[in-house]
C-alpha cells in the first residue's frame, strides 16, 4: 500500500481514491481505453485550446477593468489591492470575511501545532487536548456564545441515553431543523431575553459576533454522532469483535463497524463536535473516524504529502489574488452591470464568476484540511476536480463538497432507500442541502434545479446503456453532445443559486440573445465546449490506464 501511494502522490489529493492492491489497479486498466492524445482528432483539439482559452481570459477582464463601459457603476465596491498597485474586487462577503483572517488563522495553526507537540511529550491524551484546545478556540472566535452551543450539543447527546433508536433519530431530525430554523430567525439569540442581568454577557461576542453562522456543520456532526450511537447499539459488533487489525482496517471498516461502546462518552463527542481544524468549514469526517483517527495515525498522513498539500493551497490563494484582481467579475454581477457587453463578454462574466466561487470554497476547505493534515487527522477532500473540469451533473455534486456528499449519501441517501427511488431521494437530499446552506428562496430553487436537471443525464443512461452502446464509435460523440448540454445547466443552476438569482440569470440570458450575434455565439461557444469535454473524457481515460478510477 506505500508504494502504490508513493506512486500516486503528486496525483491524487486524497490517498481514498488510490486502489487498495495491485489487483484492483490491473482490473481499472483493464476497462481503459488507448490513449488518442496524439490522433489527428486531438491535435483539432489542441489549436482550439489554444485558440479559444486566451479569448475567454481577454474577454472577461476587458469587461470588467477599468476600460469597461460599466466600470463606474460598480467602481466603489472596488479596494486598493496589492497587485502591481491595482484594485482588488473584496466585494465577496463571504470570501472577504475568510481572507481577512488569513494571517491570524495560520498563526493560530502553528499554534496548535507546536502545543500538540508538546502535549505529546508530556503525554496529555489527544482527545482531551482537542476538547481544551477547542474551549479556548471557541471562547476567542465566539465569546460567550460559546454556552448558548453547550446548551444545544448538551441537548443532542442527552436524549441519545434515554430514547430508543427510532424515536432517538426522529428527534435528533427535528432538533436538527428546528435549530437550522431557530438560528437564522433569531440570529444567535440574546441573553438579555431571558433577564436584563444577562445583557451584559451579550457584549462578549468574540471576533465572530455569529457563532450561529458557522453552526450547520455541527448540526451535520451532531447527526453523525447520533447515527453512529444508535448503528453501534444495534449492529452490537466492533473491530475487536470482528478480530481486525486496528492499524490496518479500511476507511468503510473504520466508518461502518465503528468503535468500543465506551467511546460514545460526552467528552469524545465534544471533542469530535468542537474540533478546532475542522470546525469552522469542515471538511466533515464521521465520528467513527474521528475517533479511530485520534488513536491511530493513517499512513497516508506523511510529512511529504502534507508538505505538497500546502504548496497547493498556497498556489490556490495566489490564483484566486490573481483573479480578484484582474477580473471584477463580482462587483459586476451583484450590481448588475453588463448592459451593453457583447455575448462572449456576458457569458465569461458568468464563467469566471462560477470560477471565483469554486476557489473561494476550495481555499477554506483545503485550509483547514491542511491544518487536520498537520495535526495527524486525515480528512476527505471536498473539491477533487477543478471546476471546469466536470461534464456529469451527478459526477459534479460527488465532487463538489465531497465530504457532505458523502454525509448525505451515508445519513439521508440510503437510509430513504438510495437508488431504489433516485429521483424522490435526489429531491429530498437537494432540498435538506439548500436549506442547510441558508433558507433563502434562491438556495431551494437551485435545489429543485440541480434535481430536475440531474433528470435528463439519468433518462440518457437509461436509453443508451454503456454495456450496449459503449464500443460504438459514435457513442463518445453522443456522449459529448448531452455532456455539452448538462454544462449549460449546471452553470445556470449554479449562476441561479450562489451569483445572481433567478431574476438575474433570466436578465443575463435576455441580454445575451438580444442581439443576432447572440445566436451563432451560442453554436460557436457549443462548439467550443464540445471540444473541451472530448479532452475531459480523456482526462479520465489517462486516469484509468494508470489504474485510477475517479468516478467523477
């Protein structure tokens, strides 16, 4: 198993998707494809690429610098940058918010990680150094705050020890969404509701005033804690009794068979709720694994990968300075300014929009994988694939914050039946994920978007089976052609609920065929994707002749 990660490491960012044993390598290989890197179709290809890629860069920042027919309309949400003494488009609030704290948030990884270090010399057990460790995380980030989440993570963990396994799910589901309801409507809550000698205590809030805005993820760990308590019970098995070798297990051993029933105490629940790397963003890590980490270091956590995992993130938060600074794509589009602009300029707009939203959730993530990583904690990876780099709507949201993929997949998906119901379950799993997200009307309807234009792709598998249609030469074309058309939809789908909104992508759409040319730009933009998802099939194809198999 370590040569075969040592032989993918500059390859894979997440050591679960290298095969376990040579033998799995070899049948991956065997379904590949030869390679058509250097066929005449590709080398069309190849000038396309080089043709195109610049054009979409060029026409994106001439609409959007300062040369732009709209540049004064959205000039103020603009600050002076660090770039060559040009502006930086900070007007993210989100991301704006994360890159502030840039500087202290690695200051305070380096602080953990130098004190772990020497927690382990004095022989401090891990678990009860994270639950420390997060008690003073916590208080600085939240204040005071900080009780009002005792209140409810002491509320999750009580009923587990006096309600059975059905009623027990059913509450932590109600309490789940009441408190997803009751924290957006109220905002944190008030100690001063309760008695005016608590005000006081409301002036405590921290660096973040918000504790309740960060909260969804320990509603997804809560659940897991909940579900692997219940599971345990009833499964009434462990990796003792199953005669495993702890060092060694799987990651669906380690997850599925779970641990000793003394593990399920209220302080590895804490500890697991209120992890310090993982708490803010995630990504998500099931407590089964969770604590199966914190006794056993996983080979894949090395000094080399990790060292390679922060020279990724680094690059990552260059690309995104890079952008932010030449591109305005994002005071454009929340003021709405692209009247005027032609087709081409209109839809890279939108494109590198989606691109800044893609980064700008990448770089939290693999941050604070990143410092998991330091602190022996091997976390899945939540963005496996660049997003220009996806033609598979279903493919897509695997890939897309992964680690809640597979939270969803694991505690909603199959417990409601998986596959036997795809579209109803699709529908569930994508209305809980924008409720989740914030309750806003724009997050449901790009819920409800993403399942009905999951819809089409399943339909087209169902009418041209691979098994019966894969050796024909056509089929790839086929395939590429509906690949085109799941592009459009995802990025309207996308567009619709983290950019602009209905009422937005509806006006972007108008202006971009309400001239002639907006018609034969759409079958030359076509075109032009037609091509690139041929290159991503190939990407695959080049994966699995080296025996990998992303299924994404």
């Amino acid at each position: 198993m370590a040569n075969l990660a040592s032989l993918f490491l500059l390859d894979v960012l997440d050591t679960r998707l290298i095969p376990s044993s040579q033998d799995k390598i070899n049948q991956v290989k065997k379904h590949a494809t030869p390679s058509r890197w250097r066929t005449p179709e590709f080398f069309v290809y190849y000038i396309v690429f080089i043709t195109v890629v610049p054009q979409m860069f060029w026409a994106a920042m001439r609409a959007t610098n300062e040369n732009s027919i709209n540049y004064a309309i959205y000039e103020a949400k603009l600050d002076q940058g660090w770039i060559f003494g040009r502006k930086v488009d900070n007007s993210d609030a989100q991301y704006s918010g994360f890159r502030s704290k840039i500087p202290v948030l690695t200051a305070t990884m380096l602080l953990h990680f130098i004190l772990r270090k020497l927690s382990n010399v004095i022989k401090v057990k891990r678990i009860s150094f994270d639950l420390f460790f997060a008690v003073v995380f916590l208080s600085v980030l939240y204040g005071t705050g900080v009780f009002k989440m005792l209140i409810i993570y002491v509320t999750g963990f009580s009923f587990t020890r006096f309600l059975p396994q059905k009623s027990g799910m059913l509450f932590t589901w109600a309490l789940a969404i009441a408190i997803l309801f009751l924290n957006e409507y109220y905002e944190g809550y008030k100690f001063g509701w309760i008695h005016s000698v608590l005000l006081p205590l409301d002036r405590y809030s921290g660096l973040l005033s918000r504790w309740d805005v960060n909260f969804n993820f320990s509603i997804l760990r809560m659940i897991s804690y909940n579900y692997d308590y219940y599971a345990g019970l009833n499964s009434a098995t462990d990796i003792e009794k199953k005669q495993l070798d702890e060092k060694i297990i799987t990651e669906r051993d380690r997850i599925d068979i779970g641990s000793r029933r003394a593990d399920y105490n209220i302080v590895n629940y804490l500890s697991y709720l209120t992890y310090s790397p993982l708490f803010i963003a995630g990504p998500i890590i099931t407590f089964n694994d969770y604590i199966y980490q914190s006794r056993h270091s996983l080979p894949s956590v090395q000094f080399r990968r990790t060292l390679l995992y922060a020279v990724r993130v680094l690059i990552s938060i260059l690309v995104m300075e890079w952008l932010l600074h030449y591109m305005y794509v994002i005071a454009l589009s929340e003021t709405r300014s692209w009247t005027g602009l032609s087709p081409l300029e209109i839809s890279m707009v939108g494109y590198f929009y989606l691109n800044t939203i893609w980064l700008k959730l990448l770089i939290p993530w693999r941050f604070f994988r990143l410092w998991a990583l330091l602190d022996g904690i091997d976390s899945p990876e939540n963005m496996l694939r660049c997003m220009s780099d996806n033609y598979s709507a279903s493919a897509f949201w695997r890939a897309w914050h992964r680690s809640f993929n597979r939270w969803v997949i694991r505690y909603i998906y199959v417990p409601l039946g998986g596959s036997r119901h795809p579209i109803r379950n699709m529908f569930i799993v994508f209305t809980f994920v924008a409720f989740w997200h914030d309750i806003q009307l724009r997050l449901l309807a790009w819920g409800w978007l993403i399942t009905l234009f999951i819809v089409p792709e399943v339909i087209g598998k169902l009418l041209f089976p691979e098994k019966i249609w894969g050796n024909r030469p056509i089929y790839r074309h086929m395939c590429a052609i509906g690949a085109v058309a799941n592009i459009y939809l995802m990025m309207i789908a996308n567009l619709v609920g983290f950019a602009v909104g209905l009422d937005g992508i509806r006006d972007m759409i108008v202006d971009m065929f309400s001239t002639w040319s907006g018609v034969p730009y759409f079958l030359l933009s076509s075109a032009c994707l037609f091509v690139g998802v041929q290159v991503m099939f190939e990407v695959r194809a080049s994966e699995m002749r080296r025996g990998i198999n992303i299924r994404c």
